[in-house]
C-alpha cells in the first residue's frame, strides 16, 4: 500500500493547474504526505497569487519562492525546512527553462549565454537542490526529477533543452551515486508530451502529440496524473531498491524503432 504518511515532501515547479508538478503534488498529498510548494517569483507577484489559490486545498505546510538562479532564495529555502520541519523526506525537481528562440529552427544557432541559462536552470538546479536536501535527509529520502525523450534521441525543435535534459539525467547517476550510502534515492521521470506552459514553448509540440498518439503502443499520451502516480511509486518505500534510474511514462512511446 503507498503510504507517505509522516513524509515531508517539498514539490518545485508548480505554474499552474497544467503543471506536471500540480499532478504530482495532488497524488503526494492523497499518499499522506505533509507538502511544501515553492513558487517562481515575478515582478508583479502573479505567480505567488495563481499558486497560492491552487494549492490551497493541498493545505501545504510551507510555501515560499523559489527562483533556482538565485542562491539565496536557494538557501532560505532549504532554512526554512530545517526551521518548520526539521527534516526533508522527498523532493520534487520539476522545472526547466529555455529561452523560446531556443527551442526551435537550428540547433547550430544556439547561443551562448542561451545555452548557459538553459543548462543552469534546468540541470544545474537539480544539483544545488539535492546538495540542499541532503542535508535534511537525515532518516533517507527520495529525490526526483522531470526529463523528456530528447535528452536521449533527437526531437525536433528540442534543441538546448535536449542537451540539458541530457546533463540532468547524468546528473541523477551521480546524485545517486553519492547519495545512496544516505539511503537517499535519486530517480528521473521521463515523461511523454504533455501540453503545459513549458511545452508550448518547444516548436511544433501539438504535431508530437499527434504523433504519439497515433504511434505508441497505448495510443495516447499521457496525463499529470500518470506522472504523478509514479513520483508517488518512487517516493514510497515500494520503490526501495531503485536508483539511478530514468523511469519512461510515455504510453511506451520510446521503445519503437520506427514510429
Ligand atoms: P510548467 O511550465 O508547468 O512547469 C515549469 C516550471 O518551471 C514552472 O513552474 C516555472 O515556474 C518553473 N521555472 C522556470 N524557471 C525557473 C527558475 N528559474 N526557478 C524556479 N522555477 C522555474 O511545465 P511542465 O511541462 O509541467 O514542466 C515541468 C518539468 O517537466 C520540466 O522539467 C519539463 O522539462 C518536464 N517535462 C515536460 C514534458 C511536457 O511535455 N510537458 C515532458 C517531459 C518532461
């Protein structure tokens, strides 16, 4: 039975009721688990407000901004865990950032300081988050990460973000691997298209959808709630003996050869 009662999750990237992170924040909290939700904060302060008001049946513990560029607003976070609950079971890495121009047209035309914001955001703040958690892991906890196909094989328009979805599943082996004698498990999702915020950003994401659903072996793609499921798996004691691994919910779209 997947039980998180007692568990202190903290969940990033929530934007909005599409998020892949609200699907797994709701499947934490009817696990049992006790929620933190950050927010990416903006001039005007929408996203604090859009957020609040979405989470608030979820009854989050905590709540506070978090822009991973910023390492103070890093380090406050992981100071106010530490203050309000004195330990950190589960973490939930859920965001990633290109620039628009970026994510389509030639990859050759990639800028630099694109390229460097996009690694940063989405693959350097996978590392600075877990050096965070492992501190507060003191009884073992769970770490888990969003990654796509393209970081493995190319998608067109995916581009930078496949070169950092690559980092970031290599940095879930080396996460891993240092933090497995903490029995802290680090594991990745790797999920099928879904239409969010972040995804409508990428070039020609609608005819992917199609396309997967025209080709994968279920014949759709798949829901927030589905992904959620699954970070609920790898949070939970039922996932014990796994890390490391990318685990792929994609309607088993990335074993065909010839799609
Ligand atoms: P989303 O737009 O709902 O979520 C992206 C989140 O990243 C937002 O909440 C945004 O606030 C946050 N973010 C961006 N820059 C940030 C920063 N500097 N600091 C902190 N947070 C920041 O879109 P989503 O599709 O739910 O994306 C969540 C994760 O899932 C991403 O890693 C994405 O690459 C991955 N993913 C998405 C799909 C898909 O098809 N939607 C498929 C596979 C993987």
């Amino acid at each position: 039975m997947l039980d998180l009662t007692g568990k202190n999750a903290l969940v990033t990237g929530i934007a909005n009721n599409k998020s892949i992170a609200w699907g797994i924040a709701q499947q934490l909290h009817k696990a049992g688990a006790n929620l933190g939700v950050t927010y990416l904060p903006d001039d005007k302060g929408r996203f604090e407000k859009k957020v609040a008001e979405l989470v608030e049946p979820l009854q989050p513990s905590l709540f506070l901004p978090l822009d991973v560029q910023d390492g103070a607003q890093v380090d406050a976070l992981f100071a106010a865990i530490q203050e309000k609950w004195g330990k950190l079971d589960i973490l939930i890495h859920c965001l990633a950032f290109a620039n628009k121009d970026d994510l389509t047209g030639e990859f050759s035309s990639t800028s630099r300081a694109g390229f460097t914001l996009a690694l940063e955001v989405s693959a350097y703040s996978l590392i600075s988050l877990s050096h965070g958690a492992k501190a507060l892991m003191t009884e073992g906890g769970s770490i888990i990460t969003l990654s796509y196909l393209g970081g493995v094989k190319v998608i067109p328009n995916y581009n930078v973000m496949g070169i950092a979805k690559a980092a970031l599943e290599m940095n879930v082996r080396y996460l891993a691997s240092e933090l497995g004698p903490h029995n802290i498990r680090v594991n990745g999702i790797s999920a099928g298209p879904i239409r969010t915020l972040a995804s409508s950003a990428v070039g020609g994401i609608l005819d992917m959808i199609k396309h997967v659903e025209a080709s994968a072996p279920l014949r759709r793609t798949v829901t927030q709630t589905e992904v959620g499921n699954t970070a609920a798996f790898l949070s939970s004691d039922l996932s014990s003996g796994i890390t490391g691994q990318i685990l792929y919910v994609d309607s088993g779209y990335e074993i065909m050869g010839m799609a």
